[in-house]
C-alpha cells in the first residue's frame, strides 16, 4: 500500500489523463473541455492532492506574486492599492511586490524589462501616470504577463483596464456646492502629467458651464497632491481681494491643506470657506469638521485588478472596468455668508 503525500502522478493516473493535463488544469489552462477539468478537479479534491507552488511556477515560467508598477507621490494612494490587492489575495497563495519607477527617466523602457525578467511576476497592476503609457502596457505583453491598467479613464480593453469616473463625480460635487448658493468656487488642481486631474477639472468646469457660472482663472491654483500644495493654493486663494467662498480641492490632503491655510487666516471652516476634496482617506472623516468629499473607491478597484489578473476563468471580473466615485456629505460645506 502506497504512502506519503498525493503526487501529480497519482491524479494522472486516478483521472486516466496525461501528467501534462493534470498541469494545465493546476494552472487554469483554457485549453481543456469542462468535462476533463472537472474530472481531475474531482480526483485532486477526492486524494487531497496539494500542488506544489515551486513546481507550478517553473511549469508556468511565472513566480506568484502580483506585481504594482508606480511612480505616484500620494502616499495613502499607494496604501489603499495596496489594502485592496492584499484583500483579495488573503486566501491565494500569490505575494505582492510594490517596485517604484521613474516615469521621467531615459531608461524607464529598460528598467521595467529588466525587473519582469528578473521577477517573472504572474501579473503586474500599473498606476497612474504609469498607466497611461501605452508602450509600458506593450512591454508586458511582450513578456507574456497579465496587466491590468488603473486609471480615471478607459485605458485599454475592459480585461487590461479599470477606471473610475472622476469627471462626473467631481460634476456632481461642484454642483452640489452651486446648489448651496456659492458661484465663487476655487479649485486647487493635480499634478501635472496624471489624467485625474485633467477629468477633475473638466467636472469642475463643466459644472460652472452647467449652471451659466463663468470660468474665473484667478480661482484656479496649482497642486501637487500633497498636503503642504494644499496649503500654499489654499492660502493664495483666501488671500484674494476678492476670495472664493469655497474651494474645490483635487484630492483630500490638498483639501485639509487649504482647511489649515484658511483657519490660520483668521477663518471659520464652514462658516467662512466651504471645502470640498476628493478620495474620502480615513483622515476626511476624522478632521473637524469632517470633509465633505468623493469617495473614490480606489480600495475596490485594487480589489478588483487582483481579481482579473488571478481568476482568468472569471469573465464577468474580466469584462468589469469602471467603479463609480460617489459624494460622501459631511459638515465642511453650508451656504455662503451674504457679503
């Protein structure tokens, strides 16, 4: 009587296959009828048979491991990425690897070749900006690794991309400050070289355009996603002659940025400047008072990118490209005061 652990050869043999189809069912190959993966399937779960992680790597040419690709400066960006993919990889016996890059370098091209080779990554997640480059989408495919592109727009097709819907949430935001009564409205913007910050600021124009407000240059300051940019924009704007009485803040560290800018001018945050940010971070709804902002589901759509890379079997993920943002109301907006 035969003992020690189930091998690959004894599901061969039970299920009356190859060892070879034994392998391409451990690796969800789409190269097998229904009928004969479910029979191995049903022999692998009956002897208990344990697959080796080594093994199937080197059959797959792949280590298990999700890779993310950034050059982002947002911090908490990284770390809600970085919650959402773990999430989903809780119960997998796949890792994360989180490799920065340089987007502005001459040698990106051969840096990003150079760490698949290396790494061998059984998928890759890009970020925005990276996301955007089109060759950098090219290079994986030319290593024959899984990707999946984030972004504030569709960046490829629905099984490479997803996306939110930055334009219409911020659409909605703005407006919603419209309706409280405010037609003076800052916007502190992103970085430059991002798409999000182009789509914000559309939203936001296109709700002034919306309600026949018109676009006033001298409320639109620069920033950089973080909180220090929030601070200087912020600042700028309440020290207008003529300041806004609210402001629109591309994300939500630039918001509270502007928050602190304007209470160490002397102001009252709703009472004198209404905020509005984007993201809802943790710290959106810990700060006083708690930042009306856009929930961008950033956590969900790493979630989700985990999901497209390592259940290729499942098509309505795969076909899944956009999460919509939606307004979280709080207490840093109220109706301007009659000047």
């Amino acid at each position: 009587m035969k003992t020690g652990k189930p091998t690959i050869n004894d599901v061969a043999r039970l299920a009356e296959v190859s060892k070879k189809t034994v392998s391409r069912v451990i690796n969800n190959s789409p190269a097998l009828s229904e009928k004969t993966r479910d029979k191995v399937q049903s022999v692998i779960k009956e002897i208990g048979f344990v697959p080796s992680l080594q093994a199937r790597a080197l059959a797959l040419s792949r280590n298990f491991i999700i890779a993310v690709l950034h050059d982002n400066p947002n911090a908490q960006f990284l770390v809600n990425v970085q919650q959402g993919i773990l999430d989903e990889l809780a119960s997998t016996e796949y890792g994360l690897m989180v490799q920065p890059v340089d987007r502005t370098s001459d040698h990106l091209y051969d840096n990003i070749r150079s760490f698949l080779e290396r790494h061998k990554p059984y998928g890759v997640v890009l970020l925005p900006p990276i996301s955007e480059d089109d060759k950098v989408a090219e290079i994986c495919e030319e290593f024959g690794c899984g990707y999946i592109r984030m972004g504030s727009v569709k960046l490829d097709k629905a099984e490479h991309t997803i996306s939110s819907n930055d334009r219409e949430a911020v659409r909605e935001a703005v407006t919603y400050l419209i309706g409280k009564g405010h037609t003076r409205i800052g916007l502190i913007e992103g970085p430059a070289g991002f798409t999000s910050p182009r789509e914000r600021r559309a939203g936001f124009e296109e709700a002034l355009e919306a309600a026949g407000i018109a676009l006033d240059p001298t409320l639109i300051r620069p920033g950089s996603y973080t909180f220090e940019s929030g601070v200087e924009a912020g600042q700028s704007l309440v020290d207008l002659e003529n300041p806004p009485t609210a402001i629109f803040a591309c994300n939500d560290e630039m918001a509270i940025g502007a928050i602190i800018a304007a209470r160490r001018s002397g102001l009252l945050i709703p009472e004198d400047l209404s905020v509005v940010g984007f993201d809802d971070t943790p710290l959106s709804s810990h700060v006083w008072p708690a930042l009306t902002t856009v929930r961008w589901p950033i956590v969900e759509m790493a979630r989700l990118a985990a999901r497209k890379l390592i259940l290729s079997d499942d098509q309505e993920a795969a076909m899944r490209w956009q999460l919509p943002s939606k307004m979280m109301e709080r207490t840093s907006v109220v109706p301007p005061k009659q000047r």
